[in-house]
C-alpha cells in the first residue's frame, strides 16, 4: 500500500487547505489536496464538481451541490462500473435520503456517504490498493 503523508500548516482552523502526497506515483489520478471549494487532481484544481476514477475523470456531472442531488444524479454513476463509490457530500457529513441512494442500492453498488475530506482520503487509499473506486465529489 501507498502510505499517504498528510501535512497541515500549524496554526490553522479544521477548515484548512490541505495538500496530500503519495510517497510514489503509481500512474493514476490521485487527490494531491483540497481546500475550502476546491480539490486538488494530479495538481490540477478543480473547483466545481467532479467525479474522480484512477483512469479518468469525469467533469460534466450535472449534480452540483448536496441540496440539489437527485436519484438521476446517482444513476448517472452507475456505467463508471465502479466497484464502490464514494459520495462527498461538501464540507461537512451529510446523508442523503434513501429514495435518493436507490438507484445505488437496486443496482447493488457499495457506496459510501463522507465529507470532501474523508472521500479524498479514502478514495487515494483504495486507488493504492487497486480498487475500482469512483469518488463523487461535491464541491458547491
């Protein structure tokens, strides 16, 4: 596994920006850091929503923020073929309604709901480990 080193700088609230580093490349896009409204991608920011695959990235989902997300949105998801899906809600934990994650469970398709923090942790760890892993992550 990857090991990932986390730095913050002293001083800041919970809400700081923080830059994440592999300790290798293994070629596949990785979460290098994000920040209030922004993610960074192999170092490229990203400050609208983004889904976030090891061989691509997908740009043009139409949810944009928690309030706004849809079932469509979710179902939207389920041709990436991910084994998992990881679901940023924004800057804090936010749990969507079950009619909303249906197209997730009747598809039978491992999900997890988490902050943008713990959705870009996460997603580098099973990106390390070689999962099929899609991180859905909610900027606005």
């Amino acid at each position: 596994m990857c090991p990932l080193i986390l730095h913050r700088t002293l001083g800041l609230s919970a809400r700081a920006n923080v830059k994440l580093h592999r300790s290798e490349a293994i070629g596949k896009n990785a979460i290098t850091g994000y920040g209030e409204g922004y993610v960074m991608i192999n170092q490229a920011r990203h400050e609208r929503t983004v889904v976030v695959l090891p061989d691509r990235l997908v740009t043009d989902w139409a949810a944009s923020t928690f309030d706004a997300l849809t079932a469509d949105h979710l179902a939207a998801l389920l041709p990436l073929d991910a084994e998992i899906i990881l679901l940023g809600t924004g800057p804090r934990l936010q749990f969507p309604q079950a009619e909303i994650l249906a197209p997730l469970i009747r598809a039978r398709v491992r999900y997890e709901v988490m902050d943008i923090q713990a959705a870009c942790r996460t997603y580098n760890i099973l990106v390390s480990e070689e999962r099929k892993v899609a991180a859905a992550l909610l900027l606005g």
